[in-house]
C-alpha cells in the first residue's frame, strides 16, 4: 500500500509539474538549445560568458603545444554560425576553400574585440531566424541547427579550459 501511495504521489507531482509549463515545441527546443549555447547560463556556460572580458593578447594565447587560441576558436564559431545562417537565408555563404583549419587561423587580435560582437550577433541572428520560421521550416533546418548548438558548445567549453590554463577564468562564471 504504500508504494502504491507513494507512486500516486510521484504521478500527482509530475502531473502537477508538467501542467505548470507549455508543451514543448521543436522551435522551443530548438530556441533553448540556441540560447543555453550563447547567452543563457543553464547546464553549462555559454559563448558570451565564456569570451567575456577576455583581452586581445589572452585571446591570443596558446599553451605551446599546437592547440588552438581562443581568437581561432571564436573565429571558426563565427564563420561557420554565418555560413549556417546564410544557407538558412537562402542566400550565399561566404566563399570557403574546403580548408577547415583557415577558419582558425583567418584570427585577427587587432579585431578581437569585433570578433566577440560578431559572434554575439550571428547568434543572436540565428536565434531570430529560428523564432519566425514557420513549421516547414524548421522541419527543413532542425539538424543543422541542433548541430550548431553542439558545436558552439563543444568550442565553448574549449575556450573555457585555455582560460583555466592561462589562469583568465573567474570560477564564479561556472565551471570550478
């Protein structure tokens, strides 16, 4: 009797709980998703957290062993969110040679502050693509999108620990 009390509980809570919030739609899955990635802090930190702050020459910094800097990170972030977005356009994305590794190396330190507002606006860009598309559209553009939100993450989570080894990372930020 009992678990059976004990189970009715549960159910009435979760029942209780799932009536407190809206469905889930794939926009909104796909919208969190975006922004947990950018500027929401949820489960983990997100870009503009993570590159907050940070100077030119931290940017720069590299641990000696071949790895990328933050400025190749949140540059490759940033040419492949435009890619993305244009193709989500309709438009043309700019010309890529099939070289992955100069989407790294194209960083500029003289330009790292612009850098961090780009990556800030083509996020935000796509989130506001991904806010007014319609049904089809998002049925057309939903992998590409959980995989931009894979991505940004995964880069994120890198800049994080080079900002750990360069001693830069506020462990107040997340990440302790």
């Amino acid at each position: 009797m009992k678990r059976v009390l004990a189970a009715l509980i549960l159910c009435v809570s979760a029942c209780a709980f799932a009536q407190d919030q809206k469905p889930a739609t794939l926009k909104s899955i796909l919208l969190e998703q975006l922004k947990t990635t950018h500027n929401n802090k949820d489960w983990f930190v997100p870009a503009n957290i993570a590159v907050q702050g940070l100077t030119a020459e931290q940017a720069t910094w590299t641990d000696g062993k071949g790895n990328h800097s933050i400025g190749q990170l949140t540059n490759h972030l940033v040419f492949w969110n435009l890619q993305a977005l244009a193709k989500f356009k309709g438009e043309t994305p700019a010309k890529f040679s099939g070289n992955n590794d100069e989407t790294f190396n194209a960083f500029d330190t003289k330009k790292w502050n612009d850098t961090v507002q780009q990556l800030d606006k083509v996020m935000n860009d796509i989130e506001k693509f991904v806010e007014s598309a319609d049904d089809a559209t998002l049925n057309k553009i939903a992998s590409t999108v959980a995989h931009i939100g894979t991505h940004n993450a995964y880069h994120t989570g890198q800049i994080i620990y080079i900002r750990r080894l360069q001693g830069s990372w506020n462990p107040d930020n997340g990440v302790k």
